[in-house]
C-alpha cells in the first residue's frame, strides 16, 4: 500500500469536530486516579465506542491504596467534593474555590475537619529540605519543592497544612495541579496533612506580606474523602484482522479537570483514530493484522493490563503512545516530539512513523517552492520517559510516543480547550492513523517496500549518530549501534517469522548495511574496571517511595533530591532496566546510552544508578 493513498483516505474522513467534543466532554471530569470522575470519563470512551461499532470491552481492576500491579502499588481511592482558601489577616478576601480552581487541591490530600482548619501562614522556601521545616508546629506552610518530601516533612513537624506554589512557574496564574498519589502505607507512616495548591501570583503576594512583616492568617476547607476500594477502569478496544498479531494504541485518560491537552487530548483523538480505522475497514474488507486501542489511567492502569492480559504483550508488535497531542504551539510555547523506541528495543516502526509523518507533516513550501516545510513544530528523537510507552516498552513491546513539550500551563487549571489547536490534532490524528491503517494492511506484496524504509532509515539512523559522535569528538564504539540495527531489520520477521521471501529480504538488506558500516567501524572500545555483569530481576518501573523499608528514610531522601536535580536520569533508568534483560556489564551499558543520548550521560552517573537498583533487588549481578 503507497502511504499517499492511505493519507488521502484518512484524511477525508477524520474528523477535528468529533475530537473536540470528546475533548470537551473528557475534560469536564475531574479525573483523579482512584476517584469516581474517572470512571465516569472512561464509561464515556466505552460508550462513544460502542456507537461507532468499535469491538470495545470494559476491563475492571482495583484501587485500594494496598495492591500492587508490578512494582507500582496503587493509590488510596479518593474523591473531593469541595474547599476553598480564604484569606482572613490582614484582610478578608476569598484565594481560591474548588469549584473555580479544582487543581487547589492536591489528589488524595487528607480533608480538613468540617469547619476547616484556620491559622498563620509561615514561608519556608524549599520545602524538600527538612532543615527548613523548624518552627512549622500549628503553622500553616506556604512552600514549594518535592511534593512527597513537602508532604512527609509536613507531617513530621505537625504542620496544620500545607500550601505549596510552582517556584519559576511558566503559568504564574494557574492553580498546579499536583498528585500525592498517597498508599495506604504512606498514610499509616506519615500521618494526615490536608495539601492545597496556590497560583505563584498569590503565594507572591502572601510572601510579599509576610515579608513587609504582616500576620497572614488563612482558612482551609477541604471535603474531601478516602475510600476502601474502587474500580480501576481499562477500557480495551479491537478491530479484529485476520491475524491475531498486531498493532497497537494507547492514550491515559486520567488528569485533573480541565487536564484538556494532559491527556483529554491523546484520548478524544484516539477515539476519533479507532472510529477512522473501522470505517477504513468497512471500505477495504478485514484487515490482515489486528489493531488494540488502550484508554487507561496511566502507569496503574496500564500496568494492570499488561499483568493480566498476557495475549495483548505476546501479539502485540509494536504501539503509539499519544499524550498531549493537541496544543496550540504558539500559546502554549510547544514542540511537538515524537520519540523512537529506546535502544534497548530496537523496532521497524521508528521507520515508518518517520516517513509517515514526514510525508503528513510537510504540507508547505519554501519561497521558490523546491523545499517542503512542516505544518507545525516538531522533532523525532531518542526514547524520552514520562507516559505509558514507558510500561510498553518495559513489557517488550516496541513504542514510540507523540507529545508537544514544553507547555506553559502543563498541570494547572489553565489546561483549558482554548489552548487546543485543531491544526495540531489533525495532523497527528491523521499521522497515526495512517500509520497503523498501513501496518493494519501490509500484506506480502509490500515486504520489498517495506524492508527498503526501514533499510534506508537504518543507514540515515547509523550515519545521523556517527556524525553526533564525530562533531562532539566522543570516544565511542559503534558497535552497540550495529548491533541496533541488524534488531531493527530482525524485528520485521514479527509480522510472518516463517515467510522465506520476508527473511531473504532482511538478510539481504542486513548485508547491504554491513558493507557500509564495516569501512566506519571504529576499533575504540571502554572497559570498565567492573567487569561484572548485571541482570534484571523483575519488570516495572522504578519508584523510590517503593523502597522506604529497604533504602531507609535518609537514602530514600538522597536518590529523590538526585533524581529532581538530574531529571534526565528517570529516563536513564528505565532504559538501564531494559537494557539488563539481558546480562550486561557497566561498560556495555554505558557504551549503549553514550550513543542513545552522546554528552548527557556520565560513568558515574550510570554507576549510581546500577548501585541503586541493585540495592532495592530489581537487579543482581551473574556469573
């Protein structure tokens, strides 16, 4: 199939007015993981499926605040039905009111007694460093920092509650939005400490008076409530082929209200994908492979998929993840990134969503009209954390990511539709709808086309990061990236392991692209004095609030200060873990990130990291 064709098609029948009206809908739920709202968004996902004669299925897990779905245990069920901050000293105004700002509230914040909680503001800056918590006893605490230490730390010192801001925010205005994501484990530990958010703009003007030496007193209201258990919902779709093999989708639908972009984009506009692919079915017959949709909380629910739905990991070839996929980029200062899959899972459809993408993109033209330009901002590039291609990946399925990044009102309560951009949502919809119509419907045919895209992206993919290597004059060896690339081309034989024509092609283009790497080969290889290998003990992500009990308080601080001051080493961890499914040795592993991100990752970087994972038992060393 010629992907021109394809975009035609899907672009003649998507539809951006279907997408904003889910956007709309989804968004006027406060979808707070553990909390009824949630469920109601995604009984609205089911239902709207349904009407499209999409085969959708209803799958029902636990919040409990006590089970575990891999190495996450999920959070105490929750829900909010009220608060308000009003200022009572110096003068009376009213700050803020759930039903204005219902980010105010942190999710899962224990509530206040019914008749609130009433007393003087202290600012303490950097809440995350427990020296800056003497003095904090029946205080009310205006902070910011690490939400987790905040909230332990408050509880600690007997704080009456806590007020915490977006120091820098790029979203002064807005109320953030924060998640405590509190374990019934927590709690018993901890304590109880109700948790509001303010805007910066008023967290300013309280600190202003505080300096100027005024008694800033307040009131708290906070009806919230926990719960023993609730559902966790997935809602699971499926537009059968004539092969249980396939393709998938996925988008989290969870987020606070409005959460428009984060994420009631990624899942209107994954509803409207799934109803374009049905009636691109009912056009063309029954496809050859199949194509599963996923709407989930993310992280939890997506973990609880995959721990029981054991024919979703094993038929599943590679997915898309969408996540804040509709931003106007100019209000919201954004660019949109599209992520390959990491090294670690090396997969032929960096090579198609490239060329895909490229060819919807690019709808303009230069002044002399000899050079094509992108509609939108955008950039494809190494595996970055942060969403659910995160567990995908980690449960070997091979998946990239769509996501505008940065943006200004990212987990506020100004993440309204009018940051939205119809432009945007078209071009991504009709991306990967394309996308996932021609893997839908590679047929035998197309094995030649097929193997020379991801034979040509290889050879751009090898050379783009040899000259990242020679242009930063890194000693690195290329033959990690080798490797890479005989997966990458292996990685097509999923779609029929057993075709001789599909396995001669690969062989040959694997052939092709030796006689040009080989002239490039470097001979320079690290050896680290550790030559000890490590491998992986068990699947899921890495929190550090898992294992209090076994890092101990003081540790557990250590690692959450590295991690915010090094954010780029949530990335590295995962990819580390992944990388140790199979036994490597520091080198091997380091070798392999020097090439997926050249000067950001350092030894002793990478050192810590494998110190720490070995100490909470996710790894162990062999041999």
């Amino acid at each position: 199939m010629i992907f021109k064709r394809i975009i035609m098609d899907v672009s003649s029948e998507f539809s951006v007015g279907n997408v904003l009206k889910h956007i709309t809908v989804i968004s006027s739920y406060h979808r707070i993981q553990g909390s009824p709202e949630l469920v109601k968004a995604l009984k609205y996902i089911y239902n709207t499926l349904r009407e499209y004669g999409v085969n959708v299925e209803w799958k029902s897990y636990i919040y409990d605040g006590r089970v575990k779905y891999y190495t996450l245990t999920t959070p105490i069920p929750w829900s909010i039905q009220d608060a308000y901050l009003k200022m009572i000293k110096p003068k009376e105004e009213m700050l803020l009111k759930y039903s204005d700002n219902p980010t105010m509230v942190a999710a899962h914040s224990p509530p206040t007694p019914p008749e609130g909680i009433t007393g003087e503001v202290v600012y303490i800056g950097n809440g995350s460093l427990e020296s800056s918590w003497t003095n904090t006893k029946g205080k009310i605490v205006l902070t910011y920092g690490n939400r987790y230490k905040i909230y332990k730390y408050a509880c600690k010192y007997k704080a009456k509650a806590i007020l915490y801001f977006k120091s820098g925010s790029t979203c002064p205005e807005g109320t953030p939005y924060v998640g405590l994501f509190l374990t019934r484990k927590d709690i018993e530990r901890y304590g109880c400490t109700p948790f509001a958010t303010v805007p910066e703009v008023i967290a300013r003007k309280l600190i202003n008076l505080i300096e100027k030496g005024e008694k800033v007193v307040v009131e708290l209201y906070i009806n919230s409530k926990y719960h023993d258990k609730v559902e966790l919902p997935v809602v699971y779709a499926e537009i059968e082929g004539k092969s249980r093999r396939g393709f998938g989708a996925i988008a989290h639908t969870c987020h606070p209200k409005p959460g428009v972009n984060d994420n009631a984009s990624g899942s209107a506009l994954l509803i409207e994908i799934a109803r374009v692919i049905e009636r691109m079915v009912e056009s063309k017959g029954k496809p050859r492979f199949t194509i599963r949709f996923v709407w989930a909380p993310e992280y939890y629910g997506t973990l609880a998929l995959v721990s029981t739905c054991k024919e979703f990991i094993e038929y599943t070839i590679a997915a898309v993840n969408l996540d804040m996929v509709g931003e106007d980029q100019c209000k919201c200062g954004s660019t949109l990134l599209v992520t390959y899959t990491p090294l670690s899972r090396p997969s032929f459809i960096n090579a198609i969503v490239e060329c895909i993408v490229s060819e919807v993109f690019n709808q303009y033209e230069s002044f002399s009209g000899s050079v094509k330009l992108p509609a939108v901002k955008y950039t494809i590039s190494s595996y970055d954390y942060g969403s659910d291609h995160d567990i995908l990946n980690d449960v070997n399925i091979p998946s990239i990511m769509f996501v505008n990044w940065p943006d200004r009102y990212y987990h506020t309560d100004m993440d309204s539709i009018d940051k939205v951009s119809p432009e945007t949502l078209k071009l991504v919809g009709v991306s990967v709808s394309t996308i996932l119509t021609y893997l839908a419907y590679i047929d035998r045919e197309d094995y030649p086309s097929l193997v020379d895209y991801v034979k040509y992206w290889c050879s751009k993919y090898y050379y783009s990061k040899l000259m990242e290597t020679t242009i930063n004059r890194l000693k690195v060896s290329l033959k990690p990236l080798q490797c890479v690339i005989n997966e990458t081309l292996n990685s097509i034989l999923k779609i029929e392991p057993e075709n001789t024509t599909l396995n001669r092609l690969v062989e040959l283009a694997k052939s092709e692209l030796l006689n040009i790497t080989k002239n490039t080969t470097n001979t320079y290889s690290f050896e680290h004095k550790n030559s000890v290998r490590y491998v992986r003990v068990r699947k899921g992500p890495f929190s550090v609030r898992e294992y209090v009990d076994i890092l101990g308080e003081e540790e557990a601080d250590k690692i959450m200060e590295l991690l915010d001051r090094k954010k780029y080493l949530h990335t590295v961890i995962y990819e580390i873990l992944m990388l140790l499914d199979k036994p490597r040795t520091i080198s091997e592993v380091y070798e392999i990130l020097s090439l997926e991100y050249p000067r950001r990752v350092n030894l002793d970087d990478v050192e810590n990291v494998i110190s720490i994972l070995e100490r909470v038992g996710l790894i162990r060393k062999v041999g």
